[in-house]
C-alpha cells in the first residue's frame, strides 16, 4: 500500500550527509552511555527506513539489534530529533544491553534512568505535525456496538476474521460485530 500525503508539499527525507551526522550522533551517545556506565557498549546498525509518525524505533530479533529512524520526520525537525530522538533510541538500547529487553518495561524506571543519564527529556513520544510526511492510511472496517460505529483497521479485521481477536467498545463494554455492508 502507498503512503499517502495530507497535502501537496511533500518533506524530502534528510541527505546522506544528514544521515552521516545522525549516524555519528548515535555512536558518540553510545560511546557517552559506555563512559557513564563504565562499560563497552558496540556499535548497532542505524538504518533510515522508518515511516509515518513514528520518529525512531530500537528493535532486537534474537542477538541482531538495529536503531531504525524516519528520514521524512528528521529532514522536518532535525534540530530536535538529534536531540530527542537518538537519545531516546539509544537508551533503550542500552536499557536491552545493562537489563534485557524482557525485563524492564520499554518506558520503565531503568529506560528513565538511562535517557536522563544521557542528559535528554525523558519523553515517550513526540508531538508532531505530519504535513508533508508520508504516512500509511490503512482501509479500515465498520463495526458495531450497542451505542456506536467504530473504524477497525485492516490489520484488526482480519484477527477477528482468523478468529485471534474481540475487541470491545471502551463505553458500553459491547463487543464489536462487523456492520454488513
């Protein structure tokens, strides 16, 4: 499926130069967790694949590790997304490598500590104007409850089609039944 763009300007994702800065960012807050925990800390991946609000993920498949970032959201607020968004990426992995990543929570005290050591806001998202970002738009399904309509995504339309899921309504507790169409 195609991002699509809420208006006719669209953001052009930040310069290799760009990303080369984000990248040395990355290592030399890496390298400063590493002298304040008194501990090396190796270098991850940093890939700039990102897409829609999200500003950064840290992500770990078994022992592969990578830092993932959104070039469309650092070419708009690149100022503070060096930093915010590295510090705050960065910090959960260095949460994943003093604790593990199953067992802390991904915004929990160890995270707090480690992003306020860095000296960053300890904020767990950012608030964002999407204007001229591409983000998905996912087709999304009717369902009904006992007092409204509510728009189900694509992706939770077919757990409840596969029998995974029921979701219910946060008001009146029905669970929702797809509108026939």
């Amino acid at each position: 499926m195609q991002p699509k763009v809420t208006d006719n300007s669209q953001v052009k994702p930040i310069s290799e130069q760009q990303q080369a800065e984000v990248v040395d960012a990355t290592l030399r807050c890496i390298g400063t967790a590493g002298q304040l925990y008194r501990k090396d800390f190796a270098s991850v991946p940093v890939i700039f694949d990102l897409r829609g609000k999200c500003a950064g993920m840290y992500q770990r498949h078994g022992n592969s590790r990578r830092i993932r970032f959104n070039p469309w959201l650092f070419a708009k607020y690149y100022r503070q997304s060096l930093d915010q968004t590295v510090p705050h990426e960065v910090a959960h992995y260095i949460t994943d490598c003093l604790w593990g990543i199953k067992r802390v929570k991904p915004h929990g005290a160890e995270w707090k500590s480690v992003i306020k050591a860095l000296g960053a806001d300890a904020r767990v998202t950012g608030d964002y104007d999407l204007a001229g970002i591409p983000v998905k738009q996912y087709q999304r399904f009717a369902y009904g409850c006992g007092c409204k309509v509510h728009q189900l995504t694509v992706i939770r339309h077919r757990k409840v089609l596969a029998g995974r899921a029921d979701y219910s309504c946060r008001q009146c507790q029905g669970v929702l039944k797809v509108v026939s169409e």
